[in-house]
C-alpha cells in the first residue's frame, strides 16, 4: 500500500477537513513569504485537492 494510498483511506470522510487545512496551511505559507510563492502554493493547493478527490462545491452545485 502506497503512503497516499494510506494518507486516503485515513481522510476517507474527512474530505471537507483536510480541504480547510490545505487552504489554511497554503494561506499561512503566502503569509509568512510575502505571496511571493502565491502561484505555486495555489498550484500544489490544487493538485492535493484532486489527488484526495475534494474538488469544492460552489453553492449552487447539485450534491
């Protein structure tokens, strides 16, 4: 079993929780460097969410 294989089967129900901590580690990150790394850390921002499978919903989306 691969180590993202393990790191899904734990997150497995927690998809919205691990979204929030992605974006807030991201946010801390472009804080702490002066957004000067802000493309990257929104491209790795984007790449873990499709990885884990937690696009987000925009409110008019249908479940």
């Amino acid at each position: 079993m691969s180590m993202l294989d393990k790191l899904k089967s734990l997150l497995q129900g927690h998809e919205d929780t691990a979204r929030q901590g992605v974006e807030k580690a991201g946010d801390a990150f472009d804080a702490k460097t002066g957004n000067k790394y802000q493309s990257q850390v929104d491209t790795a921002q984007q790449k873990i969410n499709e990885q884990l499978g937690t696009q987000e919903r925009k409110p008019d989306d249908q479940p």
